[in-house]
C-alpha cells in the first residue's frame, strides 16, 4: 500500500483530520493536501519521511492503553470538593493550596464536571488582566470585543444574581492586578471564587506590602493540603486504577510515589505500559524500573 493511502486509511479509521496531521509534521494543510494527491512538487522524500515518522508515532501511542488520571472519593479528594462546594454555595472567597503534584487540579475538574456553571479556568504566566476577562467572557458565550471595561461590564452583568463560581488553578502564576479584578467580579456580582495553587499562591496573596489585603482578609474558606498524602490513600488510587495489581504491589507503588499524586499516576502508567509491551503481569521489576525513570527526568 502506498504512503499516502496507509495515511488517509488511518485518518479515516481513526478519525483524525487532515489539519491535525498537517500541524504535528509541521506542514501546511495545502501541501500535505497536494502530497496526498502525488501533486506535490517539493522535497517528497522529506514528506515521506515525516509521515513515515508520524503514522509510527501516533500507531505505537494507540497501540498502548495509557492510564488517564481519573477522579477516586479519597479522603483527601473528599475534603477538596467540601472546600470547593462551600465556596460556590455560600458565595465566598475559598483558598485550596499544597504542594505540586497532590490533585488539586483533578478535584477542580471533578467539580467542574459535576457542576457545568461553575467557570473554571487553569491559567498560565501569560494570564494578563485581559486575558483573564477575555477568557471568562469566552466561557459565558460573550462577545470579546470593545473596551476591557466594557468586557467587565457585560461579565458582570451577566454573573450578577446568577449564584455561580470562578474556580482559578494554578493562581500563583497571576500577578496582583490579575487577581484584583477576580477579588472585584467576585464582590460586585457575589458570586463564589476559589483560588487554588501551591503554597506559593499564599504567600503572594498576603503580599509584600499588602497589596491584595481586601481579598486575603476576606477568604473565608480555606484548605492547606498536607506536604505529601497518606500511604492507605495512594493504595486506594492505585487499586481503582489497576485492580488486578496485589495489595503487595499497589503498596509498592505507593510507596515509590513518596506521598505525591501526579508521581503515582506516572509510576502506574509506565508499568503499565510495560506490562502491555511485554505481555507480563507488572512486577515489583517493573515498578523499580518506572520510579528509575521518573527520577532521571526530575
């Protein structure tokens, strides 16, 4: 079978657009098209060696079940969702923070998906006031367009009375301005924001010189996660995630992941991952092996 028709198979078997595969061989959609075709008049040797490269690439991922992080009523997560369904109902200020890595950004997603007018918005560096805005707006179906204060003032007017929530993740990475316009959506159309990152979001919202003092005295719910979770809790994750795995190993497992969330799920689907390849039942070996690899990438 030629290239170009193994291509076209597995973007109709896996239905996978031509757009997306243009972008991951770093190629416009017109000249793949044109490749697709045998019309294309440029280097076809390097085409076919970018999609020789991405059909074994997408082929080997989808050959492997990968573990996706799922939510599971662990204590810990059970405290998480409290704090957060405190915030929304009572129209408060809530603080979620803890070390990296302990599933807060899972329990904002659980919420989210459980509550559908709940906005959640998980933010990077590049966050900037009107960033923040615009991304709201684009959440409740406004038009991004005019002024920033006219912006503000359709969100406003449209989360005024409607008893929803903003749920922030990662709201370290916002600076004081950024988060001084959530402190005001959050008091003028009373409705519940919650801010959750690591303990470097406290600190910044107690601020050098007070800068955000209106919003940190006036947080009403707060949850400080432990540095690390209990060992029962990572056993309870990992024997909901791989059921077959003994008691024996899912301790193992757990304690390999010395009490961090995100480094459990990475240890549990590296074995896994193994287990498929080589048709075995996870071993302790195996186990060993995913820690060792996670410590060469720390």
């Amino acid at each position: 079978m030629q290239l170009q028709q193994r291509l076209a198979q597995f973007m109709k078997v896996n239905n996978v657009p031509q757009s997306q595969v243009a972008k991951s061989i770093d190629k416009s959609q017109a000249t793949l098209s044109l490749w697709m075709q045998g019309k294309y008049t440029g280097d076809n040797g390097q085409m076919a060696q970018l999609v020789q490269d991405y059909l074994k690439r997408e082929q080997g991922r989808m050959d492997v079940n990968k573990i996706v992080p799922q939510w599971i009523d662990t204590p810990t997560g059970k405290r998480m969702l409290n704090l957060i369904a405190l915030t929304h109902r009572d129209r408060e200020n809530g603080l979620l923070y803890g070390a990296a890595g302990m599933g807060k950004t899972t329990a904002l997603r659980r919420y989210a998906e459980l509550h559908p007018n709940a906005i959640l918005l998980e933010v990077t560096p590049t966050y900037t006031p009107a960033v923040v805005l615009k991304t709201i707006a684009k959440k409740l179906g406004i038009a991004v367009s005019g002024s920033l204060n006219d912006l503000n003032e359709a969100i406003l007017s449209r989360l005024s009375g409607s008893g929803r929530m903003i749920m922030v993740d990662e709201a370290e990475n916002l600076s004081t301005r950024s988060l001084e316009v959530l402190r005001r959506l959050q008091d003028l159309a009373k409705i519940g924001l919650l801010l959750a990152g690591t303990p470097r979001l406290r600190m910044n919202l107690m601020g050098r010189h007070g800068e955000l003092e209106q919003l940190f005295s006036r947080v009403t719910y707060i949850l400080d996660l432990p540095s690390v979770m209990a060992d029962d809790e990572m056993m309870q994750i990992c024997q909901a995630t791989l059921p077959e795995l003994s008691e024996v190993l899912c301790r193992n497992a757990a304690q390999r992941a010395k009490g961090r969330l995100r480094r459990l799920w990475k240890i549990m689907e590296l074995a896994d991952r193994a287990s498929q390849q080589s048709g075995e039942a996870i071993s302790v070996d195996m186990l060993a092996q995913a820690e060792a690899m996670i410590n060469k990438m720390n």
